[in-house]
C-alpha cells in the first residue's frame, strides 16, 4: 500500500489571479490646472503621478494633448 505524501497545498488546483479592473476617470478643470502648475514648476513625473493617482503615461499623454511641457527624461 502506497501512501500520498504530497502536503495538501500542493495537490490543491490552481487559480489564476483575478486582474484589477481598469478605472478610467474624467480629467477634471481642478486636475488639469494641477497639471499645468506642475508643468511650470518643472516638477519630476513619477512625483506628480503619485499625487494625482494617475499612470506616468496618462499624465504623458495629456500634457501633449494640452502642449504642455513635462520634460523628457530617459
């Protein structure tokens, strides 16, 4: 007789994780004004994405839809 020595963690199945739902939020008068202040303050990209809750692309991409200016760092 053989005996299943395998922990019971490892017999269990595994599930894929579940993927967040993308939010998607409307750029508001007071956001873009932020922006554009940030913008003029040379503030660095990655600072203003943490304080907006928004993607460095998102903030991209709206500054060069407005023109303005968020610097260019590689």
């Amino acid at each position: 007789m053989l005996l299943d020595l395998a922990p019971q963690h490892l017999k269990e199945r595994r599930l894929a994780k579940k993927t967040k739902k993308t939010v998607r939020r409307e750029w508001t008068p007071a956001d873009l004004r932020t922006l554009k202040k940030h913008s003029k303050d040379r503030t660095p990209v990655a600072k203003i994405s943490k304080e907006m809750k928004r993607t460095v692309g998102a903030l991209r991409q709206k500054a060069l839809v407005l023109g303005v200016d968020l610097g260019h760092q590689r």
